[in-house]
C-alpha cells in the first residue's frame, strides 16, 4: 500500500468535495492509510480513480465500494 502525502489528501477531498459535495474520510493508522466515502456511488468511485491516476496513483475500492486504499499507478 503506497503511503501519499497530505497535499495530495487534500486535492482529493477538495475536488471530491467542489464536484459532488462528497466528504472523503481520511484514515491514518499504524497500519496505513485508507479513505471512506459517505455515498455509495459509481460516479463518484470513476472521478476518484481517473483523479488520481493523474498523480501517478493507482485506487483500490474494497468489496462494498465505500473504503479504498492506494498503490503506484
């Protein structure tokens, strides 16, 4: 699991947050980092992945759609 920087947390919540009044939950722990989203949406999960792939990341959503995590694209 890749560990990003808080600048980019932050252009993540802030155009998750302009484009679609999303609030993105970002979870630090001693077993790394991962994000939660309140909507349950295919919309949302696309913009988040074609976002970040232009960062160089690479999104991984779990089962349910609403917790994703990141590794190097």
């Amino acid at each position: 699991m890749t560990i990003i920087s808080f600048d980019d947390v932050l252009k993540l919540k802030q155009a998750c947050s302009e484009k679609f009044k999303e609030h993105v939950h970002f979870h630090d722990a001693c077993g790394g980092q991962y994000f939660t989203l309140e909507t349950d949406s295919d919309e949302i999960r696309e913009f988040i992945k074609e976002f970040l792939i232009k960062m160089d990341y690479k999104v991984n959503f779990d089962k349910s759609g609403m917790s994703f995590t990141f590794e190097d694209a």
